[in-house]
C-alpha cells in the first residue's frame, strides 16, 4: 500500500491535493496530513520517512523549517521517498535543486499538473525498488537495504558497515563490496565509502552526514566526490 504525506498549511490545498489524489490513483493508499515541518518531523520514526510520496509546500507560514529543509531531510533518511513541491511563489522553483525531488508545482495550476506529477513519482517508485547488500557474517547470510547504510570503513582487515541503527562487521575489501552497490555510493578516501544521499554538508576534507556524523575526503578524491554529488542533486 502506498504511503503519502502531505505538509501544507493551508488547509485548502490540503482539500486540493486530497480530492485529486482521490480521483487519480487507482490503487490502494494512506494519506497523512500534516499543518506544519515541525509536526511532520515529530510524527516520524526514528529509524527513517516512511512515506513513498511527501507533497511539501515550501513556505509553511509562521514554521521555522522550510519545505525545502524538510525534503533534505527525508533524501537524507528515505532516498526512494518522492518529493513533490508545491508553492504559490515562482521565486522558490530554483531553491529546489538543492535536494533530489521529483517534480515542483505552481500552485495556481496544481489541478493542472498533479496528475503529471504523481505519474512520474509511482514509475519512480516502480524502476527504484529497494535494493539489498547481501553479507556473510560468521556461518549466517544477511541482507541490509542499501539506503540504510550511511557509509563503509576499511580498517586493518575488516570493513565495518554503518547503518543508521547498527554497525556490520565484514571481511571483504571495500572494492569488492563496491561492486555490489549502486552509483551513488563514491570513495571518498582510501579507507571509506559514503552514500552520497545521505550527505547533507561536502568540504574539502571532510564530508558531514544527516545524522551529524563525519567523515574525511581525501585531496586524491574530492573532485570526484563534488562531481558525484552536484550530479545526484540535478
């Protein structure tokens, strides 16, 4: 079942966005209306967004986080999660590009271009299913979503895996584990791959996570790891 937010403050567009919906989809879902970011952010698990589909208004009136602050934070704990903008002032439609989303809506034509938008979030959500890391640990095979892992560290003769609730310890080199995963996880040091979605803050020697944590980039790496990253958020 699909799983759908909505953070608007204008109860409204709330009603807009519900009946369109309603008269869209076809297939079985939750809604889930939220009045402002900081309800939204409170009513979230702590492990990640839940949602498939969030439509965020960017300005949430008298809120002290921006639509835009909020879909940074869900690339960073749900990357498959789509983002659907949507904002009365034209002003913000460059603002956007500083996260992955999947569409922006004038809200003086929504009736006209949700319809477009929820069409391009489900083919995004049917060609980017969950992907898994298959490991072996002691006499046991696990899988680990791929989107869970912040990011992998060489150490001595293990790699130990960061997850956003547990750490995994390995044998494999990271090269080879590299070769399991997607594009958007880039080695950023001779010792560490990161994935690149859940980046919130890139220097030249240091990348910072959305979970606050830091890791080193080296000068051998950096330009690759800039590129790589300006790439995911066009």
């Amino acid at each position: 079942m699909l799983k759908i937010a909505i953070c608007e403050d204008s109860e409204i567009f709330v009603e807009i966005i519900k009946k369109n919906i309603e008269t869209i989809l076809k297939v079985p879902y939750e809604l889930h209306p939220y009045i402002s970011g900081k309800e939204f952010m409170t009513a979230l698990p702590e492990t990640r967004c839940p949602y498939d589909i969030v439509f965020l208004d960017i300005s949430l009136g008298d809120d002290t986080v921006s639509g835009i602050e909020l879909g940074q934070m869900i690339n960073g704990e749900n990357p498959r999660t789509q983002l659907i903008f949507i904002s009365q002032y034209l002003e913000y439609a460059s603002d956007v590009y500083s996260t992955k989303h999947t569409y922006f809506i004038y809200k003086n034509r929504l009736n006209e271009y949700l319809p477009a938008a929820l069409d391009a979030a489900l083919k995004n959500l049917q060609t980017n299913e969950e992907q898994f890391l298959t490991l072996k640990i002691r006499h046991s095979h696990i899988r680990i979503a791929v989107n869970d892992i912040l990011y992998l560290e060489r150490n001595l003769r293990e790699t130990l895996i960061y997850t956003k609730i547990e750490t995994y310890t390995v044998r494999d080199k990271l090269n080879i584990l590299q070769q399991q995963l997607p594009d958007f996880f880039v080695c950023c040091h001779r010792s560490f791959l990161v994935n690149l979605h859940a980046v919130s803050r890139l220097q030249h020697t240091e990348i910072t996570l959305t979970t606050g944590q830091q890791i080193p980039v080296s000068r051998a790496h950096y330009k690759d790891v800039k590129k790589s990253f300006s790439l995911l958020m066009l």
